[in-house]
C-alpha cells in the first residue's frame, strides 16, 4: 500500500463499496488492504487490485477520476477492457435518465454554452496537445500506414496495415476519384490518406493540419513518395482555406470540433465544394438522445486525452451540414471494426514500454494511454459509440457521380 488510508480514504472507500452492491450485470472482485469485497454477481467476474487508498475518492469523480486514478497506479486490473464494459452496462440507466434531463434543458444549456467565442488558437493548442506528443510514439502504436482511425476488417486475418487501406478505399470509391479530382483533405494526420488517394486514384490532394508535428511528417512522407506534384500540405486552420474543389474528405477529424462550431465547419465544407461536389466523412458518434448530455460533459477522454473535443451524433451532423447546404446521401457503419483497430493499437504498445519512456513519457502517460484505448474499446463493444462514413453532396451533384461501397 501507497500509504495508510485517512479517515476521509475510509470513508470514501465505504460508500465506493456500498454503491458497487448495486451492480446487476457482471461481478467485480475488490482487493486491498482491508480483504476482499465481492460486488454483483454473475458473468463477467473481473478482478481489481486497489493499492493506494486514494483511489476510493477519484472513483467519485467518474470516469476523470477512475482513468487518473489508473494513470497513477493506484489500482489495477488485468480485465481493463472487460471492467469498463461491465460499468458502462451498470450505469446505462443512470445516463438514459441524463439524457432525457439535458434535452429538457438544452434550450437553457445551449445558451449559456454560446457564450464561448470560436478561438483559433485554442484549437490549435488542443490538437497539438494530443497529436504533437511525438510522430515516434504513434509510430509504435500505429501500423505502417500511419493511419489513426478506424479500420475496416473486410476479412478473417487481415493485417491492420491492409485494414487501413481498405478503409481508405471505401472513402475514396464512395467518391469515384479520379485523375480529373482536386481534393480538399480537412485533417491530414500522417498524410496516409492524400498519399494513398494520389498514388492509387492518380487525383490531386491539397490536404491541411493544425499539428506542427503532423505537418512535418506529412511533408516529408509526400516528397518521398515523389507525390510533391499531387500533394500539398498545408499548415491552416479548416476556416483559412480557400479555393474551389472537387470533392472534400475529413476522417475522423470532426471530433476535435467544438459542438458550437459545427455549423462553422460544415458551412466551411459547402464553401469549399463546387456547387456539384461531394463530401466523404468519417466521424466516431454518439447516439442522438445522449448528444445533448455528451456535449456539456466533460469525461475522461475530454479532459485527459482530446481537451476541447466533442462526439457527434448523425443527427446533429446531418442538421449541422443542411444548415450548409449539404444533404447526406449515403451512410455506413462500422463501429463494429472499431473494438478490433483499437485492440491491436494497444497490443502495438504492448511491446514498446521502454521505448516509450526512452521518449521522454513516463509510466504514467503509458497507463494513461493504456486506459484511454481500453475505455474507448469498451464503449465501442458495448455500443455505446460508434463510427460512421458518410457521404455528403452538394445541391448540383449528381447521385451516379459516386458509388458507396457495400457495408461489412
């Protein structure tokens, strides 16, 4: 143990046990200094070894608490996944009730919320808080690809590296690319999505991030696939670009996107568009009767991964983008493929801990990341997200123009 437990460590501990006797759906085996506590009953069984006494209190502060509380190393689990996936399955209730709360007081809400006024260089600082950790960490995580989103297992045994691509052909069948395309690209990660596009369909890519540490490696990845002439890397905020295009990708970059300034960047989008053009997104959502909560809470992942991040849900992206001017005219799920992207990104990591801290990030960034890939698989196997590719047109687009792949 850490440390002897406090009276305010007791107490915290002896409500943090009472309110577990209220789990229904799977079983949690507590172990500590004071025994052995066996909360629930049935399948799952997961075990948790508490070895500092603080963790009790940050168990109160909900899923903020419960990661930094991990990240710190006063608790374990073996079953981290399966744990988080129990929690979500017991607190299910709870949030339907929140839900239905916050739609009642969103009128209220959203006015109060409006007050913050759009900050470029906030957003700047919240990308980079998350993407600028190092391209030499992520490469560890990461395949070959440099791809960080969801993949697409389109069969038994698929490699991540081909999961990848296969997703990055979906988006660009869905738009028919071709050589005669000019494509605006709205978040360009490690740039695998331009160089794929350009390489294989032969169209011209003029793609943009916020992250210094993307940027850079973005540019050299195009110079050396001799792609200098197809791609172009820019270093803007979506609201700076100019120019008429083709057709528009953004991949799961709309999370980085305030709630309040959604309107912004799909009006943004249409600007961008030829009144015949299209759009491909893809966006990890949440279900539209949680948006309203969601986007006035903040959880584990906003304040210790994505500062300033915000889940959508269809619904407020398909009001957000008619707003613009855009109609959604194809949409597929594949939340499913999340659960498996996120299991081999951690087993990447897996390896690497020494590596890791060889960076300059310590144990604790490692639990972190540890957790945050962990909750997010559990809120993927348990539907509580999920991932979308939709397909937007403009009013001028032709519906023959683009062919959606089929859904797997």
């Amino acid at each position: 143990m850490a440390r002897p437990p406090s009276i305010f460590d007791l107490a915290a501990r002896t409500g943090a046990l009472r309110l577990g006797r209220a789990i229904t759906a799977g079983t949690v085996v507590v172990r500590d200094w004071g025994g052995r506590a066996v909360l629930g009953s049935g399948a799952p069984v997961v075990d948790v070894h508490v070895h500092d006494p603080r963790a009790y209190a940050a168990v109160w502060r909900g899923s903020v608490g419960l990661g930094d509380a991990f990240a710190r190393g006063w608790w374990d689990s073996d079953q981290l996944t399966d744990l988080l996936r129990l929690l979500h399955r017991n607190t299910a209730g709870p949030r339907r009730v929140l839900d239905r709360v916050f739609a009642l007081a969103r009128p209220l809400l959203d006015r109060g919320g409006r007050r913050r006024r759009p900050d470029r260089a906030r957003d700047r600082a919240n990308v980079r808080a998350h993407y600028d950790v190092g391209n030499a960490f992520f490469s560890r995580m990461l395949d070959p690809t440099m791809t960080y989103s969801c993949a697409l297992f389109e069969r038994p045994g698929m490699s991540l590296a081909d999961a990848q691509v296969a997703k990055l052909d979906h988006i660009c069948r869905d738009l028919a690319l071709s050589p005669d395309d000019h494509v605006i690209e709205i978040g360009t990660g490690w740039g695998s999505f331009a160089v794929h596009a350009a390489s294989t369909y032969g169209c011209r890519v003029t793609t943009t991030t916020i992250s210094a540490a993307q940027y850079d490696y973005a540019c050299k990845r195009v110079a050396d696939a001799g792609l200098a002439d197809r791609v172009t890397v820019l270093d803007s905020d979506y609201r700076e670009l100019t120019g008429t295009y083709d057709k528009l990708v953004s991949i799961e970059m709309i999370e980085a996107v305030d709630w309040r300034d959604h309107d912004a960047f799909f009006a943004a989008c249409a600007s961008l568009l030829r009144r015949d053009g299209c759009a491909a997104l893809q966006a990890i959502v949440i279900a539209d009767e949680a948006f309203e909560r969601s986007k006035h809470h903040d959880d584990f992942i906003r304040r210790s991964i994505f500062p300033g991040g915000c889940l959508p849900s269809v619904g407020s992206i398909t009001r957000s983008a008619r707003r613009a001017g855009l109609r959604v005219v194809g949409l597929r799920d594949i939340g499913h493929h999340y659960a498996e992207t996120l299991e081999r990104w951690r087993a990447n990591l897996g390896p690497h801990q020494l590596a890791i801290e060889g960076l300059g990030l310590d144990n604790q960034f490692r639990r972190r990341w540890e957790f945050y890939l962990a909750y997010c698989q559990a809120a993927f196997l348990e539907r509580h997200v999920s991932d979308v590719q939709l397909v937007l047109a403009m009013p001028g687009c032709r519906e023959g123009l683009f062919t959606p792949a089929s859904d797997n």
